[in-house]
C-alpha cells in the first residue's frame, strides 16, 4: 500500500490539480485509488468541492471528505464561525488508516500550506503525517517567494521526522520569467530536495481524457516508479 500526504506552501498553489494528476498517474500505473480530504471550506452543502475536480479531471471514484465548512478560511477557523463540529486528529487518521488498508494508493489533500489548522485543538496536517509515520509531498508556487515558502516547509517536515517525498511546482507558466527559470533549478539546492514534478498552467481545465493522457509526463519517472 502507498500512502502519500499533498500539502502547498500555501493556499493557491495547485494541491487539487497536483493530487488528481498523482491520482491520474497511479491509475495508469495499475493501481486502485482512494483520494481524502479532510476538511473542505468555503463551499455549501451540495456544492462542488475539489474532490468533484478531482474526480472529473482523474476519473477515481473513491472520495473521502470528513468535514465541510461554507467559510473560505481555515478549518479550525471556519468550524469555530460556522458552529459545526471540527474535526479531530484521531477522527482522520482512522479514516485515512481505512482507506489505506483497501486501497492500492491512498491520497490526502491538506488545506492551505502544512501547518494550516484542521480541527480540534489546531491539530495541522503535520500531526497527521506524524501520526500515520507518512511521506508528504510539497506543492510549491513557480515565482518569486517560493524558496523561502518551500525552504520553511521542508524544514518543519525535517523537524518532525517526516519524511519530503519531493517537490513539485503546482503551475509551471506557459510563459515563465526569470524568477520561475532559476527557482526551478534553485529549488533542490535550497531545501535539499529534488523537484519531482511540475503541473502546466491551466492543467485543471483540461477533458478528463486530455488530462489522464498527459499526467505521466508531468512527473519525473523514476519517481512514479518508487512511489507508484
């Protein structure tokens, strides 16, 4: 089984395109899928959320969300405003614990960056990786402020004992600057690990067979091939 944690350097930054091109590319790769977001905010009941994007764009079925908030804020924040009941930590980890156990590749989409709170207690998606002993990928931003935005997040990673499955830069521009050309290449040589992938600008737009068919050259192989 292979469980892997998306977070972002900070909201915005591609995690739900990213996590259903990771999903797209598991499918291919013969694996049964399983993606779960704990907490979804800023849409109403019945509305669609980025599972239903995941979903159209990769084409898995096997969605798991816990909590939904109609606020655009932070978890915790938006349980605490809306009245509804936050999340706790060991509410998500048995959940994701079970999608795991049937699951060829489990996927679980943070919100916001990695230190973002999720519930009760301002538990983040940190303590959950910490508690499931799992690697977590980092979705970073292309331009200028991503060194120092990915450098923080790979640290408090390294600082918990939480394994960087890698880099992978969220929306690479159809007509990227100087900053996005050096960040590129000075992103390894600054937080010490490799960038794995890069997802085009405007990839979320695209048919679910455009998508799928794409997906596997976003990634660097060898990488698909140890996780996947």
């Amino acid at each position: 089984m292979t469980l892997l944690l998306v977070t972002g350097t900070s909201t915005g930054v591609g995690k739900t395109v990213v996590t259903a091109a990771l999903a797209a590319v598991a499918v291919a790769a013969g694996r049964s899928v399983a993606v779960c977001k704990p907490a979804q905010t800023g849409v109403a009941v019945g509305e669609a959320g980025d599972l239903e994007d995941i979903r159209r764009l990769s084409g898995v079925e096997d969605l798991t969300e816990l909590a939904r908030y109609p606020d655009p804020l932070a978890p915790d924040t938006a349980a605490r405003r809306s009245g509804l009941p936050p999340l706790n930590l060991a509410q998500v980890v048995a959940a994701v614990r079970e999608l795991d156990a049937r699951s060829g590749v489990t996927l679980v989409e943070g919100a916001g960056g990695l230190l973002v709170g999720l519930g009760a207690g301002g538990f983040t998606l940190l303590d959950v990786a910490r508690e499931l002993s799992a690697p977590v990928v980092i979705v970073a931003a292309a331009g200028l402020g991503t060194l120092n935005h990915s450098a923080l997040t790979v640290h408090a990673l390294a600082a918990a004992g939480v394994e960087c499955a890698g880099l992978i830069v969220g929306s690479w521009p159809q007509r990227p600057d100087l900053a996005s050309e050096c960040n590129v290449e000075d992103l390894p040589r600054v937080t010490g690990v490799d960038v794995v992938g890069s997802v085009p600008e405007g990839a979320g737009g695209l048919d679910h067979l455009t998508f799928v068919a794409s997906a596997v050259e976003w990634f660097d192989k060898s990488w698909v091939a140890q996780h996947f």
